[in-house]
C-alpha cells in the first residue's frame, strides 16, 4: 500500500480534485503506483472525517486538532499502517514531521521557495530569518525521511552550503511534460503567452513593465495572460487599453493545449521556481520560451540554444528578448525546435515515471 499525504487534493463540497500543479502530480504519482500494481490511499485533513473511492484508488480526510499538525497527523498514520510493507509519500516536504520516523518514506522538494527578493530592511531581515528557519527544518525532517525527491539540482547544492555531511538520500527527479503535437503557428501574428499564477513572485509586475513597451510599438502581438491570482486585477488594470490582449483561465490538463498556437511564452519568474512545469510544457508545445535565471529553469533551459535565460528582476532584459524573438522568426524556429527536443530526451512524462518507478521500488524492496 503507499499513502500519499497532501493538505488537500480532494474538494468534497465540490466531489472534485482541486486545481492545481501539486494535485496534477499526485494525480500522475497515482497512475505510477497503480501501474506497479500498488493500492494507493491519498491522505489529507479537513473539518471532518471522510472517505471516498474514486478510479480505483482511497481519498482519506482525517480531522486532526491539534498544535502541531503534521506530527499528528503523522502519528496517526503510522498507527494505522504496515511499516513492513507501506510506504508514505509526502507529498511536499514543508508536511513532513518532525520526531516521526517511518521506515518506508518519501518526501517530495518542490524547489527553494524561500528566495523571493525584498527592497526593505524589514524584508530582507524576515528573508534572513526564513532561510534560517528553513535550514533549520529541512536538515532536521532529511533525518527521518527514508527519500527526498528534489525536483531541481538548486535545492541540492543550496542543501550542501547548510550542512557538514550531505545526505546520500536525496534523489533529483526534475518536472515533466507529455509531448504536444507539432501545430502549425498561425503567420499573421505573433502570439504570446503569459501562463502562470498571478502573484508578484512569478513576475507579473516585471511582465507588465516590460510587454507594454512592445504593445505600444508593434501591432502584430496578440498576449494572453493565462491564470489567476492576487496580481490578476492589477494586471487587467495596467493592460485594459489594450484590444489584443486577453485573459483566460485553464485546468491544469489543457496546459499543452493553450501553448499550442502560441509562438512565445515567457516565464519571468522573481523567486520560488523549481523546474517549471509551465516552461516544459510551454517547450513541449513549440514555443520559443523566455526564462528567468531563477531556480530549477537554469536546469533547463541553455541560453540561445533551447530558449533564452533573463536576468530576474530586470525589465529591459526581458524586453528586449520578446523584441528580439518578434523580429527574428529564423531564431523562434530553432529555439522552439531544441526546446521541443529538450522536453522530449530530458524531461518527459515517460522518463520522470521511470525515475520514480526506480526509487519505488528500491524502497520497497528493502
């Protein structure tokens, strides 16, 4: 049996899995396990008890009241299963806990989320004592977790600056995409897209700053931002002189399908990225992607060869990148190629479902 505990992958008001990247990925994790012939109980806590069987497998709500929430949680889960034969998978690592060893488990890093810049004294100080508190935590909870999957090589060598001896149990795995279609890019206009949750961290108001410029100077651009968030009102503020630009919303599962008549997608993200699922998927697709050096996209992206790396933060870099690959179809072409290659020998959904049925079954044979 393998357990899979998430604060919430099932929304039982609604009777659906809520949105969002974190959910896809267990969602995959759960056809990986099924494929190797696992039962698979996903795991969360809400106002009540609850239980569901939904394409096979359990959803479990525990009510759990209690200060420190994961560590209860945690006690209950290891009073009720097998040790010998069960293992549990957390599905980020900030839900693991401390003091609670399991002798089968996993812990999925998502990548440095502590990295976001602040321009005020206040701020940095705060960051300071987040990475402290964050060293703190994540040296203590590798201690008790049989496997740490990381998703980028930045979160491994940040991890080797913080402590003496590193860990032999963390496994890189990086983000995947399933392989778009090629689609024939329409020729009349150059279509951008800017999909990404709308907080100020994943570069909105970099984004903004920059793509305004390029609006107001070239009438062949047509801009879609795709996502919500706390940024959204603003941006539809700053961009509402704008007849071609247009807002939508999308599933996590229709990623490829709104790439797929997009010539470039920029991804400018300021700080908490690990190999972005919206840059694979983007490269997956065929867009010429533009990247910020934050992160897990260094892991990706080779500048000038699979897509072009930006300094984060910096508003005319990043505009005279868009500009640079408006003018330059001969240059969209090849970087959308490579990129397209990239995903495909790198970072598919087969090859990431291979490197996790590797470290399963590792484990479970012990």
């Amino acid at each position: 049996m393998i357990y899979i505990v998430y604060n919430k992958f099932y929304d039982f008001a609604r009777n659906e899995i809520t949105i969002g990247g974190i959910q896809t990925y267990i969602s995959d994790l759960i056809s990986i396990f099924m494929e190797m012939n696992y039962k698979v109980c996903v795991i969360q806590v809400g106002n009540e008890e609850r239980n569901i069987e939904i394409n096979g497998y359990t959803i479990r709500q525990y009510f759990i009241k209690a200060r420190y929430r994961n560590e209860a949680l945690a006690k209950r889960i290891k009073s009720e299963i097998d040790e010998k034969k069960d293992l549990v998978v957390f599905a980020t690592d900030s839900i693991a806990p401390f003091g609670v060893r399991f002798e089968k488990s996993i812990a999925i890093q998502h990548g440095i989320s502590w990295d976001k810049p602040s321009q005020t004294p206040r701020g940095i100080l705060k960051g300071l004592l987040s990475r402290m508190k964050a060293t703190y935590r994540i040296a203590k909870s590798l201690q008790l977790i049989h496997s740490v999957i990381c998703v980028d090589y930045n979160f491994q060598n940040w991890y080797r600056t913080q402590v003496d001896k590193v860990e032999s149990n963390l496994v890189v795995i990086p983000n995947y995409s399933r392989i778009s279609l090629e689609n024939t890019k329409p020729s009349n206009v150059i279509n951008i897209i800017f999909a990404r949750r709308l907080f100020w961290y994943r570069g909105t108001r970099v984004f903004v700053s920059a793509i305004k410029p390029v609006l107001d100077s070239r009438s062949n651009v047509q801009l879609t931002i795709a996502g919500s968030g706390d940024d959204e009102e603003w941006m539809r503020e700053q961009l509402s002189e704008y007849e071609n630009v247009k807002f939508i919303t999308y599933k996590s599962e229709e990623s490829l399908d709104i790439h797929k008549d997009k010539h470039i997608a920029v991804v400018p993200t300021v700080g908490s990225e690990g190999t972005s699922l919206s840059l694979l998927e983007a490269m997956s697709a065929g867009c010429a992607v533009i990247a910020s050096d934050v992160g897990g996209m260094t892991n990706i992206v080779i500048d000038g060869y699979n897509g072009k790396l930006v300094s984060a933060g910096n508003v005319d870099a990043l505009r005279l990148a868009i500009e640079q690959l408006i003018d330059n179809p001969e240059e969209r072409e090849f970087l959308s190629k490579h990129g397209r290659e990239t995903v495909r020998a790198a970072f598919s959904y087969e090859h990431w479902a291979e490197q996790w049925k590797t470290v399963v079954h590792n484990i479970m044979m012990n």
